[in-house]
C-alpha cells in the first residue's frame, strides 16, 4: 500500500502547484467532440430478484418524479441576464473584496461596469459548466447500467440517464435562448470525467460521478437557487435539484454496501480517488477562463486566489463540498486508515462541512416534482 509519503496527487509534486494548475488549465478538449476509452466489462446478472430496498425504494420515486422540460417550464419568460449576474456576484463580495485588497491587484482600478461584466461571463460560464457536467453524468450513467452487477441498480440508472438527458436538454435551451455566450467545457472538469468514465472498477464511476461531481453540482445548484429570483432559472434548478439529489442518494447507498465489503487496501484506493476529484473540483472553481475574457491574466488570477486563502476565507467556497464531505463520511471514506482522507480535506480547506446532512436521508425533502403535483391535486 502505498503511504502518504509517496502517494502524488494527480502527479503532481504540490498538489498547490500554480505550474501545474496552468498546464492542465491549458488542454484543449476540441471544438466539436472529444473521445475517450470506457474502463470495465459490461455484467449481465441472472439474479433479478429484487433484494434491495433502499435501491427499489429509489427507483420508485424516480418512475413518478419525471418532469418535461419542454412543458414543464416557461420558456417564454424574458431574462434580465445583467440583473441575474449581479444577484449571483452579490454573494461573493466578500471574494471580490479580499482579491481587490491585495497589493498591487489590477482589480483596483475596476469600475462597477468591469464588475458586470465579469458577472455575466461568470454566469454563462457556470451555467456552460453545468451543460457540459450534465453531458458527463449522461455518459457515466450509462456505463453504470452496463456495469454495475445488481438488478436494483441497473434498474434506477436507467431512470438516471433520463434525468440526465433532460438535464443536458434544459441548460442548454437556457444557454441558447437566454445567454449569449457559451464556454468550452473546463479542463480540469473534463479530466475528471475521462478518469470516471476509464476506470474498470465499476464502484469508481458511482464514486466520481453520484459522489464527488454530482455532490457539487447539488450543492451549487441550491446556492444558485438561493441567489436569484429568476423565475425560469428558479424553477429550472429546483427540478433538476430534485433529481440529482436521489442520483447522490444513489451513489451513497450503493456504495456503503459495497464498501463495506472492501479492505483496507482497496478503501486507500477509493480514499485516493476521492482526494484527487476534489482537487480536481477545486481547480475548476479557478475560472480562469472568464478571469482572462475580462482581462487578467491566467496565471495572476490563480495566484492571487492562493494569495487570499486563510481559514474562514476560502476562495474555493468550501461550501460547494458541504454535500460531499458528509457523504464520504458516510460510507466511511473519511475516517478509514488513520483518517487519510480527514487530513487531506482538512489541507485543502474543505472539512468544515463533515457534519452537514448527507444526501441519503434529505432527497426525500427535494422532491419538488411531488411537492408540486401534491399542491396542485390539493
Ligand atoms: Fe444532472
Ligand atoms: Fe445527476
């Protein structure tokens, strides 16, 4: 097994690296496809007896959570981008503040107007994230159905790829006829999923995908939600976040029997995996790419973001893991071998929100799908 010691994250010799950061910040993933190696065998079960509860419980709730994007929302509402923008931007002043306090920042001579236009790059960014993510759990999904050994969980993913399709259809009809302007999908998001999507352990997709990126996505789908009154956005986000937080739920399930069934060797693998996701999290919350649409430079962006990290401000809004962090501590991930994986979240800023609720018990409480037909049949 290998040790703290000689164990290099993402081979890297820092994981802090700005060089590093950079260089993978750099790839270019294409303009109109990209392709990669699927890891693992497809399993064909012959036990289609129906053994686990929870799973079928899940599936259950998936059959009659179903929404239309196309009927379900109203498309014809009219977006104020600008004003969405600054709602978003309003609640990180505090990281506007600290960036523009530093010495010599070249965000001191910027005007309110720099500052909107930052906002609205920085909205059509997320939001070109969100499409390209959703894209990612679409693909990863289906692998799940070919190769995970259960009936139960063939059974839900196959609802989950078409929560998915619904996902990638929806924030890309907001993109197109709401936004203008689309990103290329981040680099260190897209090297995450192709080492999701490569790996033959089949545990490792549910570990990446229902865990780490869908943790987040959760996460920041519910902070956006809360930051804007629009009502298209709004809706949107809390139909999509009903869905994603039974595929997190999914996720932890399946996983906490599988691990409990794993040595301590195999778990120091998942442990491993699970740090490297979140680096890789991490590193894409940088944004470098609108930070240089609006004139700054890649690598003075990413220094000066290392520059004002101190506990209570952390400029990687450790909030985004407050669902991630308590569902690894769930399947046991956290504390397992010497609480590896405690110490590593605790260097990057994150562990904060290990008491936060897991996904497990609260996506019965995001069901506004349910939520809203139970009011309309009231
Ligand atoms: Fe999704
Ligand atoms: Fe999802």
């Amino acid at each position: 097994m290998a040790t703290a010691e000689d164990f290099r994250a993402l081979g890297r010799d820092n994981v802090n690296s700005v060089e590093s950061i950079l260089a993978d910040d750099a790839i270019d993933f294409g303009n109109l496809a990209h392709t990669t190696a699927v890891g693992g065998d497809a399993i064909f079960t012959w036990d289609y007896e129906r053994t686990r509860a929870g799973l079928a419980k899940l599936y259950e709730r998936a059959k009659t959570s179903q929404w239309n994007g196309s009927t379900d929302l109203d498309w014809s509402i009219d977006v104020d981008v600008e004003a969405v923008a600054r709602e978003m931007q309003a609640t990180i002043m505090h990281l506007r503040q600290r960036l523009t306090d530093l010495p010599n920042s070249p965000l001191r001579s910027w005007s309110e107007d720099d500052w909107t236009k930052l906002a609205v790059e920085a909205f059509n960014w997320r939001m070109s994230q969100f499409l390209h993510g959703e894209q990612g759990a679409l693909i990863c999904t289906a692998k799940i159905v070919e190769t995970v050994p259960w009936i139960d969980a063939k059974y839900y993913a196959s609802t989950q790829v078409m929560d998915e399709a619904r996902h990638v259809e929806v924030f890309s009809r907001y993109l197109d006829t709401k936004l203008d302007g689309h990103y290329p999908v981040n680099p260190a998001l897209q090297l995450l999923i192709d080492d999701i999507i490569g790996d033959n352990r089949w545990d490792m997709t549910y570990m990446g995908m229902q865990i780490m990126v869908e943790g987040l996505a959760l996460a920041a789908f519910g902070f956006m939600h809360m930051a804007t009154e629009e009502p298209l956005l709004k809706k949107l986000l809390r139909y999509v976040m009903s869905d994603e937080a039974r595929h997190v739920a999914f996720g932890v399930l399946s996983l906490k029997e599988y691990y409990e069934g794993l040595g301590g060797d195999e778990i120091r693998e998942r442990q491993e995996f699970a740090f490297e996701a979140a680096l890789r999290m991490r590193d894409r919350l940088m944004m470098q790419a609108v930070w240089e649409t609006c004139g700054i430079d890649r690598k003075a962006i990413t220094e000066m973001l290392f520059e004002i990290r101190k506990p209570g401000v952390n400029p990687f809004q450790a909030a985004l893991f407050s669902k991630i962090v308590p569902n690894c501590k769930k399947l046991g991930l956290l504390d397992a071998g010497d609480g590896w994986l405690r110490d590593r979240f605790t260097d990057i800023g994150v562990i904060e929100y290990e008491d936060a609720p897991d996904t497990e018990t609260e996506y019965a409480l995001l069901d506004a799908v349910a939520d809203d037909r139970a009011a309309a049949s009231a």
